[in-house]
C-alpha cells in the first residue's frame, strides 16, 4: 500500500510539473512576440508609426487561441513624445494577457 501511495504522488507531482512548464512556455513564447513586435516599431521613425495593428508572428501558432495587437499613442502631458504598447493575449485554461509598453520620441528612442 505504502508503494502505491508513494507512486501516486510522484504521478501527481510529474503531471503538476508538465503542466506547469507548458503554462511557462507559452508565456515566454508571448514575451518573445511581444519583444519582437516592439523592437520592429522601435526601428520604425517617428513619423511613420502607425495608430495601431495586429501582430503577425508564427509564434503565435504555437500559443492556445494566441494574438496579438499593438497601439501608438501621444504621450500625456509630452508633445513629441508616443507611448507604444504591445499585447499578447492566449487561453491557458484562464484568458491570459501579456503587455510591453515603451516610449519612442521624435528625436529617436530616447529624446
């Protein structure tokens, strides 16, 4: 009996660990996109940054129901200044969300 017990648990533990390493992955694999999508618009000028869009990354294939968006906005208070946000969004069981957020100047990245 103490044998069964025994085997039970390390079972459990096992399927635990799997689970959780996919769950890890697929949020690194949100952060890679993400990363990539920022440093795309941070390349992009100043003037050519569009309001908005969808991320395209076949990354996000290998995400549960993975997308991804970005926004460009004036800063608040700053003229010269945008804030740019990419989201990475997945279901993992729980609808999960991934956010990056930088500031691009009309001097360059950091004015």
């Amino acid at each position: 009996m103490f044998i069964l017990v025994t085997l039970l648990a390390f079972y459990t533990s096992a399927l635990n660990t799997v689970a959780q390493s996919r769950k890890q992955r697929y949020e690194d694999l949100a952060y890679r996109v993400a990363n990539k999508q920022m440093e795309s618009l941070r390349a992009t000028t100043y003037v050519s940054l569009p309001p908005s869009g969808a991320v395209s990354d076949s990354m996000l294939n290998q995400i549960p129901s993975g997308a991804g968006s970005f926004t460009v906005a004036d800063y608040a208070g700053y003229t010269g200044i945008k804030e740019i946000t990419v989201t990475v969004t997945w279901t993992d069981g729980i609808a999960k969300q991934l956010q990056l957020k930088t500031l691009a100047g009309n001097g360059g990245i950091n004015p």
